[in-house]
C-alpha cells in the first residue's frame, strides 16, 4: 500500500513529518471543502483501486486493512464503513470507559442499517472502491459532509454499501462541550442540506424502499428540533393567555400519557442493546436543539456556514 499525508494548508511542519515517517506527503492547491475536498483531490492524483481513509487523528491497527479488503471480493461493494472509536476515554461523549455516545451507533443502529442493505458511509475508518466514488462523479461538495450525499448516490447507481462492526482505527473524540457541538453543527448543516437536493432520500431514484425508510430515519432526528419548538410554543402560549390546549380528566390523562411514557422509554432502552440509558435521548436532544434548528433555517435560507474554524484547543 501507498500512506499519503494529504494537507489542506502546506504546512512545513507536516512535509517534514511525512518525511520522517518516510510517507508521501500531498498539498492541496486550495483549502475549500473540507475531508471531502482533500479525498476528491486524492482521487485525482493516486491511482490505487482502494483507499483507506483517516482523519488527522486516528491510529488505524496493523491489520486495518486485512479486516475490511475481503469485502470487495464482490465486484458491486463500493464503501466499507466500520465503528468510530475513541482512544480518550475521558472525553465529554464517554458515560463511562466503556460506553460513548457513539456507542448506540456503532453497535446496534449501523448492524441494522447493514441488514437493510442501507449502510451509511460515515468518513473516516472506511474503505473505498476508486471505480464506484468515480462511477458517480466524486464526493458531493455542496453541504458540510458529503458522505451521505454520496451514499444515495452510491446506493441509487446499484452499488452496495456494507457495515462491519470491527474497530479498525482509534481516533479522539471531542474533549468538551464546545468542540462536541461545533462537530455536530457541522453533521447537522451537512445532513438537512441533503433535503434540498437531488440526493433527497425521499425522492432520490434507485433506493429501495428499505433504505429510503433507513436514511429518511436517520435525517428525522435533525428534524425533531422543529417539533420541540412547536411545544415550546403551546407551552409559552398557555402561560401568556393561562388557556390549555386540551381538556382531560387528570386521572384520564395521567394513565394514558404515563403508559405512553413508560412504554416508550423501555422501548427505546431495550432496542438499545444496553448501549443508552433511560433519559440520555432526552439529555441529546436538549443538548443538540439549538444546532439542530440553526441547520433548518440554514438549509431553507440558503444560509452558507460550511468550514467555520474551531477556536477550541
């Protein structure tokens, strides 16, 4: 295999390390576009037929590449995405040293996609097919994060996106609150863009009806902020005028939206394999409301806030 270090800004710092660790070293022209932009310039410049992709921070595992090559026996393979784990176990998205707020991800949701034929291709820890990402004219640029663009692409041309749940590369995860959001943000203007295109899962031809339910799934949570803001509404509507949207008897009421309440939350505990805990989807979507809605009016507005630069550590 080639290891090539692809650099958005020629920093010498960087040429120097890639020396040293005797890797080529490739700068991009222009630092537009972000991961995105850097793998479309790599497809330009390298020749090989499949690529490993890494972010800056990850450490793959000397037989990263033996755990995912077997995949693309089948011809018609184009993305091999597999878990993002974290080597600091200390950072704001870790309950515990064992458990991470990816953890319901890479565990039980992406298997289940897998099984649905709808694997997500994520971004970093992934293998790719040349042929399939050139078959469908690149990496999509026109949002935050092209891999979901891409994947409906992928998946309408007739390729097979597949998931295999194996930790092939350690990466850090964001250590505080304000590095978490910023990544988020920037997943959340990326994702809701995708509604404004062609890529639209919901009309995008050549999707099953299994994987358009799998990514309409995936896009809805990005949407919830909308609903959240509507009962922030009611409620502040209710305290202004003191009138109640309903009328029920409190015993009424109280039966039903308790065992709605209780149904629900098992539900969403037991479907979790152990990965989540009762209260920690209400704790994401507190935490991720404001995001969430700023990409909905970014994505109806037209508003471009694509590579804004984290000023964290």
């Amino acid at each position: 295999h080639r290891t090539i270090l692809v650099d958005d800004r020629h920093r010498d710092e960087l040429r120097d390390l890639a020396a040293e660790m005797d890797v080529d070293y490739l700068a991009r022209p222009e630092a537009d576009n972000g991961r995105t932009g850097a793998l479309n310039y790599v497809l330009e410049k390298t020749i090989g037929e499949f690529l490993l992709l890494l972010d800056g921070d990850q450490v793959p595992l000397p037989d990263a590449i033996h755990r995912t090559i077997g995949f693309f026996d089948d011809p018609r393979v184009a993305v091999v995405q597999t878990p993002l784990e974290y080597q600091n176990r200390d950072s704001v998205l870790h309950a515990d040293h064992n458990r991470h707020e990816r953890s319901l991800t890479n565990e039980v949701i992406n298997p289940g996609r897998d099984e649905l034929g709808a694997a997500v291709w994520e971004g970093p820890a992934a293998m790719l097919r040349r042929d399939a990402l050139l078959d469908i004219g690149g990496i999509p640029t026109s949002g935050t994060t092209g891999e979901l663009q891409a994947t409906v692409r992928l998946q309408c041309a007739g390729w097979i996106t597949r998931y295999h749940a194996e930790v092939i590369a350690y990466g850090l995860a964001a250590h505080d609150l304000k590095a978490l959001l910023h990544e988020r943000a920037r997943w959340a203007r990326g994702h809701v863009a995708i509604c404004t295109t062609r890529d639209n899962p919901l009309w995008a031809s050549g999707l099953s009806l299994k994987q358009r339910m799998s990514h309409v799934e995936l896009l809805s949570d990005y949407f919830a902020a909308v609903f959240h803001l509507g009962g922030l509404a009611v409620l502040t509507g209710s305290l202004i005028t003191g009138q109640l949207p309903l009328n029920a008897d409190p015993i009424e009421f109280a039966t039903l939206f308790g065992l709605w309440f209780v149904l629900a939350a098992a539900g969403r505990v037991s479907l979790g394999r152990g990965r989540v805990q009762f209260g920690e989807s209400a704790l994401h979507s507190a935490i991720t409301f404001q995001i969430h809605l700023v990409a909905n009016l970014t994505a109806v507005f037209g508003v471009d806030r694509r590579f804004e630069a984290y000023s964290g550590p």
